[in-house]
C-alpha cells in the first residue's frame, strides 16, 4: 500500500493505493493520525480510486479517524463499486459523503 | 466442476491477502461472477483476520489453515485456527461486538451477508472453526421451450 498526501487549500487530500486490510490497516492508522494532528484544522479527503479491496480493518481504520477527528469532515472520494458494497453494509455512507470512481471516458473507436 | 485446495500458513497479516486471493482464484474455476468473487473474499479476509486477531491475539507464530472445496453447487471455505476459541459464539456473532475499539465488529455480519451458510465452532483453548458456503447463482432467460 502506498499513501500520497496533498494539501489543498482547507482540506488533506490522501490518496490510497492497494487493498484496505489488515496488513495496511496499522500504518495507514499511524499516517493518517500524523496528517490530522499536524494540520489541525483542515478537513480530510480520503481519495480510493485506487483501493480494490476494503475490509472490516480497512473500515475500523476510517471510522476511527473519523472519531478522532471529532467533527471535522472527513469525506471518501473515487469509490469503487466493491469497495461501495462494503461501505454500505456497514452504513457508512449514511454517515460520511462519499463520492464513487469517475468511469473513464468511453474510447472514440473511428479514432 | 469439482476441485480443493489447502493453504497453511503462519498468523502473520501479511497472510490475510495471501489466503484472500488464492479462494479467490479457486472461486474463479467455477461460474461466480465477479461480483460475487469480491464478496467471497471479504468473508475470507474477515475469517482470517478473525483468526489472527482473536484467535492467536495478534501472535504471529500460530498457524491457520484454509481449506476451499468446488462442487457443482458453490464453493466451501473452512479457516481454522488453534488458538484460544471463542467463549460466547453468539455474542462474537452480534455486530459491533469487538474486544478492539479500532474494530468495528461486523467481521460475522460480513461473513454472514456475503455467504449463503455460515457455521462457526469453537472450544476455548483449542480454537475455532469457520465454516461458510457460496452457492452459483444461474441468472438467464427460460428457452422457450421450459416456459
């Protein structure tokens, strides 16, 4: 797994890439607790258009951060379809915004 | 289409996705569609995560074994460790049942909405056993002459 953080303007764009699990679960929990504490007032945007696979570890580590950040907004963006399944059998979408993959642009076949 | 397979291997993380995508391609031989693939992994990855976690407390030196069986019907997946088991089965069963604060406890809730069967087992002090199935969903049109 791979974390690649931004700052734009108010808010701490990061973007994820690879699977959400156990094994990613701890040091993506100890990244992303750095980011919210040294920039404490922005909000954050977790950006998984490059996450394949999310778990009950994966989510654990969302919604934790989400407490943590004690009403600062906290919102998913580039959510895949399977990825989406999970989020909402858990209800987290009814709780954070969250924002599915940009399909790509349909290739022009007479080009 | 009938075939099994037998993973064994240490209760180390990095394990979890090992075990997650070898089902996955056993899956594969059979007429799951992709989306039913993805669910089927999650109730591994929630399984093996269990057994790791609670099952040997985080110990990496425990063993956990995967055993996945095709039949005509589906797929059989088994994971079971040889840890400390499970005290009260129903309330580990119950969502946002977790001894972690950092985990939600809907491992069970997942294996149960992703499967079609799940059977768990467990002695305290020799370990748990998980037992879920899958069954081939056939999705299609009746020819006209089964009408």
């Amino acid at each position: 797994m791979t974390i690649v953080h931004t700052i734009q303007g108010s808010r701490i764009l990061v973007a994820v890439n690879g699977d959400l699990d156990l094994t990613s679960a701890a040091p993506l929990r100890d990244a992303l607790d750095e980011l919210i504490d040294r920039y404490r007032e922005k909000s954050l945007v977790l950006d998984l258009a490059d996450v394949d696979f999310i778990d009950s570890s994966g989510l654990g580590v969302i919604l934790g951060r989400f407490r943590r950040m004690s009403g600062r907004p906290l919102s998913l963006v580039g959510v895949r379809p399977a990825v989406k399944a999970v989020l909402e059998l858990a209800g987290i979408t009814s709780i954070l915004p969250v924002a599915d993959a940009v399909r790509p642009p349909v290739k022009d076949q007479r080009a | 289409m009938t075939n099994t397979m037998q993973l064994r291997f240490l209760s180390v993380p990095e394990n979890v996705g090992l075990a997650r995508v070898s089902i996955a391609a056993l899956a594969g031989q059979a007429s799951f569609s992709l989306n039913d693939i993805d669910e089927i992994k999650v109730a591994v990855s929630e399984a093996v995560s269990n057994a790791i976690i609670h099952g040997y407390r985080g110990q990496n030196d425990g063993w956990v074994e995967v055993t996945g069986t095709l039949d005509p019907h589906g797929i059989t997946i088994v994971v079971e460790d040889f840890g400390v088991g499970i005290r009260d089965i129903e309330q580990a069963r119950q969502p946002s049942y977790s001894t972690d604060p950092e985990r939600m406890g809907l491992g069970f809730v997942f294996m149960e909405s992703f499967m079609h069967g799940l059977n768990v087992q467990s002695t305290v002090g020799k370990g748990t056993r998980v037992e879920m199935q899958r069954f081939v969903t056939i999705q299609g049109e009746l020819s006209r002459d089964a009408q």
